[in-house]
C-alpha cells in the first residue's frame, strides 16, 4: 500500500540520508525499482512527471499498476507514488487518482501566484493525508518542454513557500535536468545554506541528481537534501545496456526478438544502478 513520503523525508532528514526518488516510464522501469528498493531494504519515492503518465495511460492506470506490483511481488519497504513538476490541475488530479505525495511546480510564477496556489494544493493534499513539495527557483535544463537556466533560488521566497507548510521544498541552486555539461559549475552550497537557514531546516529536494558527483551529493544530503530525483542515470543504462544486445545481433539468435528477452540486459542494468544509488545516498537499510 502506497504511503504518504512525509515520514519517510523527515527521518532521512533527522538521519542525515537521502530518499532516491526515481522517475517510471513503465511497467519494468516499476518492477526494476521496486525489485532494487526491496533488495537494499529503502524506503523510496517513485514519481512521474505528466507526460510519463500520459504515456503510461493516465493517473489512474499508474496508481493501479504500482499499487498492484506492490502486492504481487511482495513489496514490504515503504514506497510513495509521487507526481514530479506537477502543474496547478495536475497535482489536484494526481490527489484525486490516488497519488500518495505531489510536487506542484510553481516556479515560473509570480512569487506572490506561486505562494497562492502552493497554499491550495497544500491545503487540498493535507486533508487527504498526501505529502506535498513545492519549487522556487528555476531547475536547469529541460523538463516536460520547459527550459530554465538553473537559478538560484532566494532565500526569502523559500521562506515564504515554507511557511505554508510545504512537507519538502525544491530549490534551483545551480542544478539542472538531463546531462550536466563539460561547463558546468558545480552546486552552490553557499545557497543551499542560506535557503537552510530562511526554512528552520525543513527538508529539501535535490532535483537533476543524475550524474552528480557523489562527493557533491553528499555534501548536499549533509546540508539538509533529503531527497535526490534521479532519471536520466537509470535511462542511460538502460538504453546503453539495451544497444550492447542489439548489436552483438542477440536479438537474431533463436528467440532473442522477444521483448522479455530484448529488455532483460536494460532492466538489470536499472536494477543494478538504483541499487548502487539506494547506497550512495546512505539509504539503503533504512526500511526498517
């Protein structure tokens, strides 16, 4: 059964470790995740932005897939279903399908539009036992077609999105989606501080965490990051361990068309990946 993620950030946070929040295309990349969280016994968030979902067949079809998967494969750590830059009518209709936790990304607003409508959806989740996280500060990169340069979030916008008693708070300081470039800056811990400072030490959200360096990750987690998003490190080895079958020709060799067989190499890899990563972020064995 999906639970709320309020608990489970809240003790990453008092224990200084991070929840993986991990991305779902579909029904393997969910099996995957679930099989590596179980394996390492972490407590995980699994999310999907809007157009995974739509992809997947809409909210409904997710809650049900990842609730159903939960029983058959006999899932016993706790795992949150979260919507990830959730729009104002999307985080109310994830509320609605079943979600346990939503993120609505007001980033793009106004501060004072941003602070009105996290109000609303903190509001509406609260009353259903939902977990909410909210953003301020643009995330570098592209997500779901919209492109932000990485700002740096200001302190006292992040105060005011806390004060409304947001569970966990994104915040642009210097991270950004996708590959992260030759150029780019590293993240910028003097911020993370003061942000942890304007917020009384509520958690905060790392997003774009693939292809961080681990040192930087962790300095993070050790600032007050208690959950890191990670997409496109598991898409990377999949595509890259799905291109190795493909061209040694396996999938010329007897049955090897088969898509169980064709996903197979892609989905140990997944596995293998979240697995490493449940570790790094000082996760792993924290079900308990």
């Amino acid at each position: 059964m999906l639970v709320s993620a309020t608990e489970m950030i809240n003790k990453a946070h008092e224990g200084h470790y991070a929840i993986p929040a991990f991305n779902t295309n579909n029904l393997e990349w969910t099996q995957c995740i679930l099989k590596a969280v179980q394996e390492t016994q972490t407590p995980v968030m699994i999310q999907t932005s809007e157009s995974a979902a739509k992809y997947m067949g809409g909210y409904k079809m997710v809650v049900d897939m990842v609730n159903d998967l939960i029983d058959s494969m006999g899932i016993t750590v706790p795992v949150a279903l979260h919507l990830d830059h959730g729009t104002y009518d999307g985080a109310k209709a994830c509320i609605e399908a079943g979600y346990s936790s939503v993120m609505f990304d007001g980033s793009h607003y106004s501060i004072e539009e941003n602070i009105e409508k996290s109000k609303e959806i903190i509001a509406l989740a609260h009353s259903k036992g939902v977990s909410v996280e909210c953003e301020v500060g643009g995330i570098g990169g592209t997500e779901d077609g919209v492109t932000s340069a990485g700002e740096l979030a200001d302190p006292a916008e992040c105060k005011a999105i806390a004060d409304l008693g947001v569970d966990f708070l994104a915040a642009g300081i210097g991270n950004i989606h996708g590959k992260y470039p030759a150029d780019w800056a590293g993240l910028n811990f003097e911020r993370l501080g003061e942000i942890q400072a304007a917020i009384n030490g509520k958690p905060m959200v790392l997003h774009g965490g693939s292809g961080i360096p681990f040192e930087q990750t962790s300095k993070a987690v050790s600032l007050g990051v208690s959950k890191i998003n990670i997409n496109t490190e598991l898409q990377l080895v999949f595509a890259d361990a799905t291109r190795k079958y493909i061209e040694a020709g396996k999938d010329l060799e007897g049955k090897g068309y088969d898509p169980r067989k064709l996903l197979k190499p892609g989905c140990e890899a997944i596995v293998a990946k979240a697995e490493e990563l449940c570790k790094a972020f000082g996760a792993a064995g924290k079900a308990n």
